[in-house]
C-alpha cells in the first residue's frame, strides 16, 4: 500500500465506537511529589466526557498504584522486592482509585475499579465473567478504570504489563480502538533522542520484523513501558480487529489533542482479525433481539452501509447496547446479524426516526447508526 492510501486508511479517533485508553506511571503521577498529577487526570476525565457525549464506550488502564505509595512506605530504593511490589501496590491502588473517582466525578462520570491479571484475560470462564462485568459497567454508563492486581501476583512483576493487559483487554469487549498515551507522539525508524535522523512512521500496516525490531529499552524511573511493549500490545490488538495509537500524553486534554488531530503513530487492525470477529458475530451469537427493516434499509445493508434509525420498522426482544441481533427484511427474511449500539427500550424510541433527531427523543447524543456495518454481518 502507498503511503498516501496508507494515510488515508488510517483510523481517526473521532470514528471510534468502544475505546481503550491505557495510560502509564509516568503520565499518572508527579515523580517529584509522588501523588497523583491532578490537573492533569482532570484533563483527560474531560476529554473522557466529551467522547461518552458522542456515544463512545471508554475504558480506562491505568498504571501508578506502586509508584503512589513507594515513598510513604520508605520503598525509595530503585529495584523493589516481589513483596515490596505486592505491598505498595495494595496500599497505592486506593489512592490511585481515589484519583480517578474524583476526576471522573468532577465530570459527571461513575468511576469502577476493575483490578485483572493477564491470567483473567486468558482462562475462559474467568475472561466471559470479566467480559460479562465490563459490557454491564459500559451499559450502565460507567467508565472502567483498570490496573493489574500486583498485590496477588505469583511471579515478577515484568516491565509492560500493563501495556499487554490493555491490548487484551480491549481484544476481550471487542474494542474497536486502542489508545496507549506515552512519553512520545509514536514510532520512529530508530530512538530519536539517540538519532537525529530518526523518522516518525504515521501508519503501521503490518508488524513485520522490521517494524518489530524498531522496538527499544524500556525508560528509566517509574515507568515501567517501552516501545518495545507497546509492539506486543499492537501485535494482541490488531489480530483481535482493534487499531492501536501510540500517541503523546505529557498534554493537557491529550485525547482531545489526538481528536484534533495530533500526530501518532496508528496500527491498522489485521484484515484477517476483523474477519475473523465477523465470522464470530455471525457464528457465535444467539442474537437477544430482533430488527425489522423497511425495503430501503434492506437495500443499504446490500450495499455495506450500517443500519441507521430511519429504516427500522419494529423492535423484538429485550436486549442491551452491544448485545447480538438479527436484522431481518420487510417479508422477514433474515438479513444479517449484528451488534445493537442502543439498548432495545431506546431502539424502539428512535425507530423511524434520523439520526439527527436520536439526541431530542432520548435525551443525549447516541451514534448515529442503530447497528454500525463493522459490526453487522450479512447473511
């Protein structure tokens, strides 16, 4: 692919619909004082309220819980023991969840705390009842701050964690986007602060061996990233059909500043990855609900266009945002299946109705589609 098409296929922020933000140590706490960096957790709290106003499921992974308390336990050393970690991390996770609450809160969002292990993203019956968790705490408005539960861990804790946990985090609720806000606006040919000659790489299609070894070590202080987990967190997401960004997070409102268009990297999700949800959703799923078309829909949806509000004649069923339906023609032929952005109370309000009236009947600003075609299937 050319670097104009390339360009051109790379994702905006603007289009997501279910965003993972993981943002590190270094961005969430104020080395010198060792607390919290308010002002600037309330920057993204707001950018965070702007993308729910425009209907976008946010999760949050945050780093800084052992970084929060190291000092006030007297653990200033620079190589933490295993139980050392285990203790600042149980002691740090209630400031670290405090932070955010207060943040959020200032904006009218409910914060929930979520702490995982990338083994919880790996047993099955462990990920369905996280999956099950996180889809009820996104249907209920929350926004999930996550972090992984060092108190419990059973082996070292190993630099990038955290940059794994959300590329698995965000293949688990079948995120569309994954954000990781860094020290840097992306990926260069080789570490710019060594090379004056290296070239920021806007797109990424594929993680070659190439790309893979542009990889570097891993920061000094409190961060415990590099770009080298990042790589591997953009392997895990888009195999899963999620676009990744490695964008620059020492900003106020950095996610708004990456709305406007500020400069990163972007990893195109695999092809095979998005077929492969695909096939899943149209596979996989005992659909909870039913969506009746009218002709002119029915005839979008051939096309590959989503499924807007207007062309929605009936509603069955009782299902929630994200849940599985099947849309079926005027003559109830079936027609595809799909993922519901609206909850079936809400579906049956707008039906029938533009997109542009969706915020007067319900009050807030949903998406524009009832059902967006990356998540519908034709049958």
């Amino acid at each position: 692919m050319s670097e104009t098409a390339l360009l051109s296929a790379a994702p905006t922020l603007s289009g997501a619909h279910r965003l993972v933000v993981k943002i590190g140590s270094a961005l969430v706490v104020d080395s010198a004082a060792a607390a919290p960096r308010g002002a600037w957790l309330a920057s993204v709290a707001a950018d965070i309220a702007r993308l729910r106003a425009r209907g976008v499921d946010v999760i949050v992974v945050s780093s800084g819980a052992i970084a929060l308390a190291r000092r006030s336990l007297g653990l200033t050393q620079k190589r933490l023991k295993l139980e050392e970690k285990q203790a600042a991390a149980a002691v740090g996770q209630i400031r670290l969840a405090q932070a955010w609450t207060e943040a959020l809160e200032a904006n009218g969002l409910t914060a929930a705390q979520l702490l995982l292990t990338l083994e919880d993203t790996e047993d099955r019956r462990r990920y369905l009842n996280a999956r099950a968790t996180l889809n009820t705490l996104l249907g209920l408005g929350c926004i999930p701050v996550i972090n992984e539960n060092d108190t419990v861990a059973t082996s070292e804790i190993r630099f990038g964690d955290n940059d794994r946990l959300a590329a698995r985090v965000a293949e688990m609720v079948q995120a569309d986007q994954l954000v990781l806000l860094s020290d840097i606006d992306g990926l260069y040919t080789a570490d710019p602060k060594r090379d004056p000659d290296a070239a920021h790489i806007p797109v990424v299609e594929a993680l070659t061996p190439e790309i893979e070894a542009m990889g570097g070590e891993p920061p000094p202080g409190y961060s415990s990233g590099g770009m080298r987990t990042k790589l591997v967190a953009a392997r895990i997401a888009t195999q899963a059909g999620c676009a990744m960004a490695i964008a620059f997070g020492h900003v106020a409102h950095p996610l708004a500043a990456l709305l406007d268009g500020a400069r990163c990297t972007w990893f195109l999700p695999a092809p095979e990855g998005r077929s492969a949800r695909k096939r899943w959703i149209a596979g996989a799923l005992s659909p909870l609900g039913v969506l009746t078309v009218d002709a002119g829909a029915a005839r979008a949806l051939a096309c590959g266009k989503s499924l807007l509000p207007a062309g929605v004649r009936g509603v069955e069923g009782t299902f929630e945002r994200g849940d599985p339906v099947v849309v079926r023609g005027p003559d109830g032929t079936p027609l595809a299946r799909g993922l519901s952005a609206y909850a079936s109370v809400d579906a049956e309000r707008i039906a029938g109705h533009r997109s542009d009236e969706i915020e007067a009947i319900l009050g807030w600003r949903g998406r524009d589609e009832i059902v967006h075609r990356d998540d519908l299937v034709l049958l």
